[in-house]
C-alpha cells in the first residue's frame, strides 16, 4: 500500500509539473538540439528509451528542443561519452551505472552482487529518495542525473562450457565493465575477469581472446552473441541501472521550463523502457535458444551467493550509510 500510494503520488507531482510546463510560452525561446549518445545498437532497450525521450521533449517544448540520436558508440565509450559531457563536447546520454560509478563512487553501491531480488525491489529504491540523492550528487562532477533506465538484471555467457555453479566458472575469462566492483565479483567466482569496453569486448569475442561477457537478456540479444556464445546462465547477479545523464554546460543553457521538461520526459522514456524489457525478454530467451544457445536457467545461487560474500566485506564500508539503507528499505 506505501508503494502504491508513492507511486500515485508522484504521477501526480509528474502530471502537474507537466501541465505547468506545458502552460509555458516556449515561442520566445531560441531552439536547442542537443546531442544524445550511447553505446548500444538501435534494437537495444537504452535506444528504446532515447527515442521515446526525444518525442516526448520535442511534443513538450513545442519543438524548441530536439534531440539527436548517436548510436553504436558513435561518438566514443561510456566513459568518453561522460568525460565529453563534462567539457561540453557531448550533451547528454543513456549511461549504464558501472562508467558512471566511476565519477560518483557511491553509485557503485548499485553494482554489488545479488542486492536487489526483484526488478520491483530496485525501483523501489532508484524512484525513491536514495536513488535521487546519488543522482544529485553528479552534480559535484559536472554532470546532471534526470532519472534511471535499466540495463536490467545481468547474466553470464561463454563459450566453452554450461556454468551451474561457481565451479564452472573457474579460469574463465569473462569480460567485465571498468568496474572494480565487477572485476572483484567475478574473480571471487574463479574466473579471470578481464575490465574493457563493450566496443573491444565484441570484437574480443569474436576473435576468441575472451571466453565470455556478462550482460542482460536484451544486449545478449540485440547483439546476437549467440554466434560467439555458446552458453548462456541465467545468473541474474547483478541488477544494473542505466542513467539518462547531462553534462552541466548543456543543462545550464536551458531555461528552467525546458529544464522540467527535460527531468520528466526521461523519467517517462525510463518506465517506458522498464516495461518494454519486461515484455521482450521471454520472447528474447525463445529467439537465443532457436538460435542455438544452451541456457541454464536455474543455476545454484546460494553457492554463487556464498562465493561472492567478500565483496561485501571489501566494499560494504565504503559507500557511506547507502548499503545499510538499501537493505533496510528492502525489508
């Protein structure tokens, strides 16, 4: 009942910021395009939402903002697209966490292993009030956090062998993001967890220098490593968010009209997409086993669980109170 009575009072916070914005004169306003970047294909969730964010901004401002789409990491990796964002040279973007932890070390608390149970439970905390207090604090970068999409609940693939368990996963190597926080999990599990971007990790795959990757259900998907992977587990180790993220000299050309616009139009873009994955994943896992892929679906998780306790006990301490108010708002 909390839930839903937080949750219809925001749409009604959102609806009336809406109507407000909508009653304002966007005429006068010079236009502004600005740059929105990522680094996935267009079947992806993250381009899902960057176009459902572009119409909804440009129906909202009466066309005075438009938003163009930069795809397949046409304009550099995440962290190159974060860095750009901070000197202007980028806009704005839909980030997955990992890079952005890399700038605001608290949002790595998001990274730990088996945190979150339920796609449910994350939203719980990203809408609420822990989830806007560490979008805030980009700010202190240089960069402006409007609200969390999803890279969703991330699984293991390979291409050498079934993993039921963290034995399987022994001498593995299985490429990670440029997070410490992933690159630890994954050698608690044995395997030899090599940090890179996706760009170079595709073709890494392809080549064979790597044996595997971990990712949701839509990227193992959308960038068909079925030809590379032969193996997929449906470990659900890590529920990652995304973030559709500023640099401040772009946020700070706009009015404060545009700026409203701005916030609920990728909050809106986000839920869209949240819905969009929950809809296309079964039918994704049917498409990745037609295709070839043998999925365990129902590996040992408290053996995976029990791997990754140090994790914890390494990085537990250095995220301030966020863990301990994680777990107790899952409660």
């Amino acid at each position: 009942m909390k839930t839903f009575a937080r949750s219809t009072l925001a749409l009604g916070i959102s609806l009336a910021l809406v109507s407000a914005v909508q009653a304002s004169d966007f005429e006068g306003m010079d236009p502004v395009t600005l740059r929105l970047a990522h680094v996935v294909n267009e079947q992806d969730g993250f381009h899902i939402a960057a176009v459902k964010f572009q119409e909804l901004v440009a129906e909202r401002t009466e066309g005075a903002v438009s938003i163009d789409l930069y795809p397949n990491a046409s304009l550099g990796d995440e962290r190159t697209l974060l860095e750009g964002m901070q000197i202007g040279t980028v806009d704005m973007g839909v980030i997955t966490n990992g890079p952005v932890a890399n700038f605001v070390e608290e949002m790595a608390v998001f990274e730990l292993p088996f945190l979150f149970p339920s796609p449910e439970a994350a939203y719980e905390v990203l809408d609420g009030d822990i989830g806007q207090e560490l979008l805030d604090k980009l700010a202190d970068v240089n960069l402006k956090g409007l609200a969390y999409a999803e890279r969703g609940f991330r699984n293991l693939t390979n291409s050498e062998r079934p993993v039921r368990s963290p034995e399987d996963i022994d001498g593995l190597r299985i490429r990670v993001m440029e997070n410490p926080v992933y690159t630890d999990t994954f050698r608690e599990l044995g395997a030899n967890a090599i940090p890179m971007a996706w760009t170079e990790a595709l073709t890494a795959m392809q080549q064979g220098t790597i044996d595997g990757q971990e990712n949701p259900v839509n990227v193992i998907h959308s960038f068909k490593l079925y030809e590379t992977q032969d193996h997929m587990t449906l470990s659900r180790h890590t529920y990652a968010p995304a973030i559709f993220v500023m640099g401040m000299p772009a946020w700070n050309q706009l009015p404060e009209a545009a700026q409203e616009v701005l916030v609920e139009a990728a909050r809106e873009a986000a839920e869209h997409e949240r819905r969009m994955n929950a809809e296309m994943e079964a039918e994704q896992l049917d498409e990745l086993r037609a295709a070839g892929m043998e999925i365990v679906e129902e590996p040992d998780l408290a053996a995976f669980q029990a791997a990754v306790e140090p994790v914890y006990e390494k990085y537990g301490d250095q995220f301030g109170d966020y863990l301990t108010r994680i777990r107790e708002a899952l409660q």
